[in-house]
C-alpha cells in the first residue's frame, strides 16, 4: 500500500469535452436550457468521460459494511447483529438494493469489513476482517491508523474491480448497525455544527432517543475534538469501517477517472471526509438524492450538491443513489440521441 495515496493528484474534467457538449447542447431541437439540469448533468458526465456523447450502461454498486462499537451506548434501534444478516441478504437478492441492480443490470459487490458475526463466511461475499467491528468511540478512536488505512485501501481496491469491468459510474452503500451515529459525530467534527442539528432517528429511533444519540456524540466530540482539523484522524476517531471504506473509494474513483453517484447521508459524509482529504476529488462526485435524516441537508450544502432527487429516503445500502441511476441515463440519451436543427430540418430560433 503507497503511503497517503489518497492525497495523490486526481484526474483532470475534460475541459474540451465540456465546451463541445455545451455547443451540442446548443444545437438540439428545443428551446436552449428548457431540459434544465439534465442538459448540465450530460454536460458534466461529458467533461468527466472526456467524450462529447457520454453513457452509463456499465454502472458498479459497491456495498460495504461494518459494524460500530458506539452501538453499546444504545443508539440504535436494531439489535447489531442485523449487519451479519444483511450481507446475506444482500447476496441472496433480497434487499432494496438487490433489486434495484438487477433492475439496472448494475454489478453488485458486498464487501465485509468487520462485522461482530463470528466466523461469518458468506459466498459472494468479500470478508476483509478489518476487525470486529470499530472499537467505542466514547472511550478511545474507533479504529487504529492502521485499520483505518486498510478500510480505505479497501475502497480503492473495489474501484480497481470496477474499472476492470469497465464501468462508467460508481455508487458506494453502506450497511452496518449504528453508522448514523458515526456520520453525524463525523459532520459535527468537521462542520463545527451542533450536534442537535445534524442528530437524526437513522432506522427508527423516538425522540428519547434521538436525544440520548445527540448526548452520546457530544461526549465522543468532548473526548476527540481537539483534533478535529485533522480530517484524517477525525475519520479514525469517530468514522466506521464502511466509511473510511467510502472515501477510499471516492478518492480513487476521481484518480482514476470514474465518475461518482454518492447516496445518502452516511455517503455524503463520506463525500465531505474525501474533498477535505483531497479537494480536487470534489468534481467526480453527484449527489443522488437529499434524504430524510436532518443532518444530510447541512452536508450537501456545505459540499454544494445539487441532488438528483428528494423523495423522503433513509434506508443507505446506495438506493437514493441506484433511483437516480435512470434519470442519469436519459439525461446522457436526450442529449446524444435528439437530433439537431440542422439534422432535423427545422428552423433555429434567430441568432
């Protein structure tokens, strides 16, 4: 593993594919702008692809999981086991988003980093055993560096599986009991926001315990919060396996030239750990949807996202993301597809 490679340069926008899909833009027959985003999102797939007509046909959904040891201080509705229990269901095609990639002939990969399931051994599953899970982070960091290091490597590797099959667009998921609590603790450290405004019900919890959540993060940003500039050590201290694994994956992605559709609001702090580690990796990342935990609004903000959709979602596993995958493919359609004025024999608006 190359030491800090996530602060490697990240691959350049193909300026001249932007201005050309921009003029074609221009060309087709309908009133200039009236396809509103979808004309900037072909535009921006254009200069990310480095060609005037871009497509996504080849779409990989990465889902990494973890489990967090913060669960011990009762922040979640779901008992931690269901992590272990997800990955099954995530291979036998039973989760939303089994279905969803199946719907977009999408390639799925589940990757297990560190689940508190003993001996779990699942086929078409990848256990990396990063751990047992991520350690309290109310008494300590949730993870060493160097189990952190591999959580990241760990997304960079899946990217490398991605770009040999060839795929155009990568979404990561996440799964892992208690990772709602990580992500906000996260925002609150990096945002310097209050912990009631970023502190959310993650899979289910009332209002009691919504606070009790909110009080177990204030106690963990009193223990971590002098290193909180440090946007790496913030990530060990408060993240999870699956995050760290996220941004790893996001990193590289915009390295390597691969276009980003990040999910939800554990994505999206993902997302901010990766353009405060790497600024320039900001370009490759869309915003597939806002969802319904109150924290993601200050998080797509702050990393100025324009999301795709707004539909009440909360369920992570990379669904928002996998919804926003068709309007994605129209927009790439409409835009190589629709034929020109010229083309079409019809009369331009005057110059």
């Amino acid at each position: 593993m190359t030491q800090s490679w996530w602060l490697n340069p990240c691959k350049p926008v193909d300026t001249q594919a932007v201005e050309q899909a921009r003029a074609r833009q221009q060309q087709l027959t309908k009133p200039a702008g009236s396809l509103g985003q979808l004309e900037a999102l072909a535009v921006q797939l254009a200069g990310l692809q480095g060609r005037v007509k871009p497509s996504l046909e080849q779409v990989w959904i990465a889902i990494f999981a973890g489990d967090h040891g913060v669960v011990a201080e009762g922040v979640s509705a779901f008992p931690q086991e269901v992590t272990g229990q997800m990955l099954l269901n995530f291979v036998s095609g039973g989760a939303a988003i089994s279905v969803l990639a199946r719907q977009l002939g999408a390639s799925l990969e589940v990757v297990d980093l560190g689940t508190v399931t003993p001996s779990l051994d699942l086929p078409g599953v990848r256990h990396l055993n990063v751990g047992l899970g991520t350690a309290n982070f109310v008494q300590g960091p949730a993870m060493t560096q160097a189990q952190g290091q591999l959580a990241l490597q760990a997304g960079r590797d899946s990217v490398q599986r991605a770009i040999a099959t060839g795929a155009q667009l990568f979404i990561g998921g996440e799964m892992g009991i208690g990772n709602t609590t990580a992500a906000s603790a996260l925002a609150c450290a990096l945002l310097d926001c209050p912990v009631v405004h970023l502190t959310g019900p993650g899979t289910g919890l009332n209002a009691e315990g919504v606070s009790h959540k909110a009080q177990v993060i204030e106690r963990a940003l009193a223990l971590h919060g002098a290193q909180r500039d440090d946007a790496l050590q913030t990530l060990f201290n408060l993240g999870g396996f699956e995050i760290a694994a996220l941004v790893g994956g996001y990193i590289a992605c915009a390295q390597e030239g691969v276009a980003v559709l990040v999910d939800g609001f554990i994505c999206s702090v993902a997302a901010l750990v990766a353009v405060r580690l790497n600024p320039e990796c900001r370009q490759w990342l869309l915003f597939g949807h806002r969802g319904a935990e109150p924290g993601h609004r200050h998080v797509l903000e702050t990393l100025k996202a324009q999301p795709l959709l707004d539909l009440g979602l909360r369920l992570g596993e990379g669904s928002g993301a996998a919804l926003a995958v068709p309007l994605l493919r129209l927009a790439c359609d409409l835009h190589g597809q629709m034929a020109t004025f010229a083309e079409a024999a019809v009369a331009d608006r005057p110059a």
